[in-house]
C-alpha cells in the first residue's frame, strides 16, 4: 500500500516522494521537500513541489481509484492509468526541458505498486509499496530522535552555512548538538514527522486488509500532500530564526 505517501514524505508523488527525501528546489521557485525548513517565509505550494508537483503526485492514484471502480473492479485498465499518468508526467518535463527529479520519483513509486499488484492480482497491493515506506521513515524519524540525532535537526544542519552543501564540513553540520536548547527544539520538531507517518498507517493498514480501494485511495490522497505540507509547516514554525551552534 502506498502512502501516498509517501513519499517522509508517499506521501509525495506515489513513491518516496514524499517530502522526507525530496530536498530539491523547484522550477517554481520556492523550497521543497525539508528545504523549505531553511526558507525565510513558508510556502505550502512551493514546498509540496508547486501545482505540477501536486497534479503529478496525486493523479496517478485518482485514477487508479477511479478506474478501478468505473470498470467494475478490474485490475489491469486501473494500473494501466496509474502508470500512463506517471509516465506521461515523465515525458512531459523531458519534452520541455524541465527538472525530472519529483515526476520520476512519482513513476518509480507507481511502477512498483503496479508491478506488485499485477503480480498478485490483488487492488489493495497497488498501495502496499507506499505503506511500506511509511513504516520505515516512521521507524527512521522515531529512532532520530531517541538517539539524540532528530532528522529535522540534520537538514537544519545540512543547509547550514558552513556545511557540506555549502563547501563546508559534516563538524559544522552537526555542531547544534551542542547545545542543549537547540538540540531539543530540532527534537521537538522532528515529532510531527513521526506523528505524520504513524497516523497513515494507523488509518491505512486496516483499510488494506478491508480491501476497500475506495477509501484506501481516499485515505491515501487525503493524508498525503496535505499532511506532508502541515507537517513541514509544524517544523517550520518550531525551527524558524534557529541556527546552528558555531562549530
């Protein structure tokens, strides 16, 4: 099951898109994915990847959903949509030059879904790629936090002046570790994150096993980009005016 995840971040185009690992700056301009946390002012829009990024994340699994109900459940012309539509995201950006980075995501996540789907001839496991994902970033941001290393704390870090994305060093990406408040406040806002990813799955998995596409794609679509966007907003407000200890 996807999240939509999910990317974090299903949820994020079909795959890990979600916002977790997607860092890039958009054509649109603005900040994406965790990126935005660094930006001045917050851009909802800007950091779910703008009004393409959203169409392109979102209308794979509409169609899907859609499809897969107006043919009276069947399974192939369903994935034959979801994946028309990631490819054609795809090509579209190469036609007109544009960065590739979100609509391939976006096709990888649907590929896998569609793959395992077909193979299973199971609707449901058209999401349990994206489900999947969202348990392992759930795990990865829960255990950043207890061992004392939060991940909104690492991208702070990361963009930082002075470090490694900016010719700098990994000493000076970390050196908020030393201090107390700093690190507790990057702690605080990396729980939005963890929060995120559990109540997908606490909606999801049981929606899996129900075998209600209907509501699973529902789910998926409206826990995805939207909780995404609220969650970095969340971060961002914690984190705002924040910066790292001098190395």
């Amino acid at each position: 099951m996807s999240d939509v995840t999910g990317r974090l971040p299903d949820e994020r185009p079909e795959g890990p898109v979600d916002a977790i690992d997607d860092v890039v700056q958009p054509e649109e301009g603005g900040l994406r994915g965790l990126k935005a946390l660094t930006a001045e002012e917050f851009s909802a829009r800007d950091a779910v990847g703008g009004v393409r990024g959203v169409v392109e994340s979102v209308a794979p699994g509409l169609l899907f959903v859609i499809v897969y109900l107006a043919t009276g459940q069947e399974l192939k012309p369903a994935l034959i949509a979801a994946a028309g539509a990631a490819v054609l995201a795809v090509l579209a950006r190469l036609v007109q030059g544009t960065p590739v980075t979100q609509a391939f995501s976006g096709l990888l996540g649907v590929g896998i879904g569609v793959v395992w789907a077909w193979r299973t001839g199971d609707a449901s496991d058209y999401f349990a790629y994206g489900l999947w994902v969202n348990g392992v970033y759930l795990v990865g941001t829960l255990v950043s936090v207890l061992v004392g290393w939060p991940l909104v704390g690492l991208v702070m870090g990361l963009f930082a002046k002075g470090g490694p994305l900016s010719g700098g060093s990994w000493s000076a990406a970390v050196a908020w570790r030393g201090d107390p408040a700093l690190r507790r406040r990057y702690a605080l806002a990396t729980w939005p994150w963890v929060a995120m990813f559990a109540v997908r799955l606490a909606v999801q998995v049981p929606l899996y096993y129900s075998d209600d596409i209907g509501w699973l794609g529902t789910a998926k679509l409206a826990m995805g980009l939207p909780l995404t966007a609220l969650a970095l907003w969340i971060s961002w407000m914690l984190v705002r005016g924040s910066r790292p200890a001098p190395a």
